[in-house]
C-alpha cells in the first residue's frame, strides 16, 4: 500500500500511480522494492521510500525515469 493509505490519510490517485511503479519494479527484478523484518518495519521503510535497483538490471533511461517518478 502506498505510504498515505498506510499512515490513514487522505489520498487520491498518486498512490496508484506509487503502486504502478512497485508493481513496474517487481515485473523488472522479481522482488518487492520495499522489505522489512516485519510487518512494522515494512511499513517504515515504505514510508522513507528508499529502495536500489539490482547492479544486473537492465534498464533505459526512460525507463528508469518513469519507475522513479511513480515510486
């Protein structure tokens, strides 16, 4: 879920746009960008929005561009 919805805000149709993109990178690199050791912690990253891209990936700029403009 995109950090609004989690943290029970108000949201509106950027946060389907955020999941599009974690959808985008799972489709690229067959994992979630987020992680966490639990439920929690999950939830806290989420909420930094910090993730990587695997050094493998391959990747054009317009692609890399769109994905860090949804996530």
């Amino acid at each position: 879920m995109a950090p609004e919805v989690l943290q029970g805000q108000l949201y509106n149709h950027k946060a389907d746009v955020w999941s599009l993109g974690c959808l985008f990178y799972e489709m690229l690199t067959g994992f979630s960008p987020f992680t966490g050791r639990n439920q929690r912690n999950l939830g806290e990253n989420i909420a930094k929005g910090t993730y990587k891209f695997p050094k493998t990936l391959k990747l054009s700029l317009e692609g890399l561009h769109f994905l860090e403009s949804c996530l």
